[in-house]
C-alpha cells in the first residue's frame, strides 16, 4: 500500500492483560511487520472507565517503556494520552525520554478525554478539558523548543477528536489528526473538511491518521452504519484501501471491540491481522 503505514491499538487493560500477553501482542505485532504498536490512556479506573475499560489498566508511558525494551523495530505511541490529566512539563518530560530511550520510535497521540468522574478523581475541570488541552499543548511544544536538556528529536504529535475542534486543534497545535472507529463514508468527507479548515487558518492540512476498528465476520455487513475495519476480510481490506487512496499517511487498527473475553482470547484478532499484514506485503511487493 503505497505510502500507508499500518499500526495497532494494544488493549492495556482488563483481566486477563499481563506482562506476559503485553509482550506477545508486541513480539506479534512486529513479527508481522506492523509500523507502529499504540496503547490507550486512563489513570483513575472510576465506575466509568471501568464500565468500558476494567482493571487492571496498564499506564502507557510506563508500559511503552516496557515493551521498548522487547521490540526493536517498531513504533510506540499512544492513542490516545488525556492531555489534562497531568501537568504538561511532566508530559513533555516522560515523551521526551521515552522518544531517547526507544531509539526516536515514539507518537504522541493527545485527546481531550471523556470521563467525567476519572477527572473529578484527578481534581482537574472537566468542562474546560479543550482549553486546557490547548494550552497543555502549547506548553510541551514551547518546552521541547526552548529547554536544551529535553534533547529530543521531533515527537509527532497526533491531535484526536472526531469533531470540528478536534480538527482545528490538530490544524494549529497538531502534526496530524487521529479521528477514532468512523464509518467509511463519514471518513471521506471528513477528509474534505480537514483541508477546508486548514485552509481558512491559513496553515498546512495536518496529516490524516485515522484509527478504525478490526473485527473480521463470517458473512459481508450491508448496514450503511457499518464501522470501517467491520466486516469480512474483504471489506476490510477494501475499508484499508480506501483510507490509503483518501491520503492517510497511517492507520491504526483496533482488535478491541468491547468483549473482554477477546483480551482473554486474541487469537482470532491475531488471524486477522495475520490477513491484513499479508495483503499489505504483496502490495508493497508490487
């Protein structure tokens, strides 16, 4: 798939997730020739993050950290890190040592968050999430620009958010912006839109980067509100082509899909992306 690099969204959390499952899905993912391995964010497990995202929940620097260690190849990043749940210095420090320690591998994927509650438990205001975001944002990059002893490459910063804020963040504080599980149609357009709204701030359209669902059916889903990456291999190969011909530089795949018996069970996920991992080589070999 010319110029499309493929990554995969890790579950870190509920029973069942171990160091010993964390570093096979690793060992697999970059086995497979995968480009990028990503993992998600949450601190305080409240009742709800819990309803979706039991523990135990794997903190992401510490276990990127972790999984630098038994990779060698493959990218690490996050998808996506709550930008106000902790001080932006902090976070510029820990992506800053993480990106040395793993050889320049690392990707910063940033979110605003959702759960009310896990920010009540961070004493942090929920209602003013985007404009913390904001200015969190700004404070990293200031830090990586200003402060010599951060001695870091450039971190890409990918910028979440389905909605038209989340665009416009990506546009003025992001390198590229990361819509989450989307349909096919609505990516399309979406597309259009990003560009459009560069386009009226005066800077350059942020990369495209989304991340889509991977879940593999027997029989093809004709529903007009079918998740990309939802289907029989077919249509997720054809979801994944898409994507590439909409100008996406990456695309993250994601196994999770809301049944904790598959983080207890991930060889069917690991089938699929066998699939895909096999589809997207005899592209390249074209």
């Amino acid at each position: 798939m010319d110029g499309v690099q493929i990554g995969v969204n890790v579950p870190n959390f509920a029973p069942g997730t171990d160091p010993d499952l964390l570093r096979r899905w690793a060992q697999i993912i970059e086995g497979l020739g995968f480009d990028l391995l990503m993992v998600s964010d949450h601190i305080a497990v409240t009742p709800d993050v819990a309803e979706q995202y039991p523990a135990p929940f794997y903190e992401p620097f510490t276990t990127l950290s972790w999984l630098a260690g038994v990779t060698h190849r493959v990218r690490l990043g996050t998808t996506v890190l709550i930008v106000p749940y902790r001080h932006p210095l902090l976070t510029a420090r820990m992506s800053a040592n993480l990106n040395r320690l793993s050889g320049g591998r690392f990707v910063l994927g940033v979110g605003v968050g959702w759960a009310r509650q896990e920010f009540e438990a961070l004493g942090v205001p929920f209602r003013g999430r985007g404009a913390l975001t904001d200015e969190y944002l700004q404070a990293m990059r200031d830090a990586w620009r200003d402060t010599d002893d951060y001695d870091t490459p450039t971190i890409p910063i990918w910028v979440g958010g389905n909605s038209d804020a989340g665009m416009r963040r990506a546009t003025l504080l992001g390198d590229a912006w990361h819509p989450l599980r989307i349909t096919p149609g609505w990516l399309a357009d979406a597309a259009g839109r990003l560009r459009a709204t560069a386009d009226g701030l005066g800077r350059p359209t942020p990369a495209l980067v989304p991340r889509i669902a991977l879940q593999e059916v027997r029989e093809p889903i004709a529903a007009a509100d079918r998740l990309a990456g939802v289907g029989t291999i077919d249509q997720i190969i054809a979801d994944i082509d898409q994507i590439r011909r909409l100008g996406a530089e990456t695309l993250v795949l994601d196994p999770f899909n809301g049944e904790l018996t598959e983080i207890r069970q991930p060889e069917r996920a690991w089938q699929t992306l066998a699939a895909v991992a096999a589809y997207h080589r005899s592209q390249e070999d074209r």
